[in-house]
C-alpha cells in the first residue's frame, strides 16, 4: 500500500509506504523536477519531499518498489 499526501501540496508531500526503492516526480510535460534512487528500503517508512522548488500545478509521482512494481500517483502543488 501507497500513500502520498496532503494533496493539494503546499510546502511538502509526504510518500509512505512499504519497500519503496525509487521515487521519481515529472510535471506534465515530462520532466522530471524530483529523483532519488537512494531510498532505503524499509517496512513502513514515510519520505517527507519539499515542493519549495517546484511550481504550482499537477504533477506525477512513480514509486518503484523493491519487487519492481511501479506506482503513479497524480499530485497537485498550489502556492
């Protein structure tokens, strides 16, 4: 199970879940505004992600877990 939120963002969003490896986050246009492959696995565990630097708008967020399946969410920023 994958929970990303608040949504709407507005200073951060948070990535919970379980064996998450990759976190990627692409605008609509596809390009990628966050990336990091250096997740540490674990049971349970909560990424905190700020969107100071990002945009307002939607955004994708695809979370590679550690078995390789992918996860897309779609996330809006407001500011």
């Amino acid at each position: 199970m994958l929970s990303i939120y608040p949504n709407p963002a507005t200073e951060y969003i948070n990535i919970a879940g379980e064996n998450i490896a990759e976190i990627q986050i692409c605008n609509l246009l596809g390009e990628v505004v966050y990336y990091n492959s250096r997740v540490v696995p674990r049971r349970d565990a909560t990424i905190v992600i700020s969107t100071e630097n990002m945009s307002a708008g939607s955004y994708f967020v695809r979370v590679r877990m550690t078995d390789g399946k992918v996860v897309t969410k779609k996330i809006v920023v407001v500011k």
